[in-house]
C-alpha cells in the first residue's frame, strides 16, 4: 500500500491520519502546504478534494481522514476473516 498524505500546519484531521498511520505501521508519504505543494496545484490535481487531508491510497485519491480511518478498519477486518477462515 503506498499511501500519500496531502497536509496543512494546523490541520486536526492532517495529524489524525498521520497518527493512524503511525499506529498501523503503515510508511506514508506526507505533502505540506507551501513546503511540496500550492493550493492552486492541489485543486488542480485533485479538483474534487474540498478540505484536509488530502489521502492518496495507491494513486487513488480516496478523500479525507474518515475514508482513510474506515480503509484500514475495513482491512483489519479482511485480515481477521482470512485468518478464521484458514
């Protein structure tokens, strides 16, 4: 899973992600405002995203910190049930 994470300074949501990712183990690339990235390239790369974070899950942007929250429940759960089931 190669996961890119696009943040701002002051972002709630921004360091919620960044600390579920942490506590998943799961390496991430992390984008910042005005440091790797403008607003303008933002809006033009992804021109559905409206706010922060900005998660990319294997080139898909897949939206915010609640979509990046339930990817991963949902893939402890597969683990879970592939693991009862073998």
């Amino acid at each position: 899973m190669h996961v890119e994470i696009y943040t701002r300074s002051g972002c709630n949501y921004c360091d919620a992600a960044k600390d579920l990712m942490n506590k998943s183990n799961i390496p991430y690339i992390e984008n910042r405002l005005d440091v790797d990235f403008t607003r303008e390239s933002l809006v033009e790369k992804f021109t559905s995203a409206k706010t922060y974070p900005v998660i990319v899950v294997d080139a898909f942007y897949i939206g915010g910190f609640s979509e990046l929250s339930a990817l991963l429940k949902e893939r402890v759960e597969n683990t879970k049930k592939f693991l009862m089931e073998n």
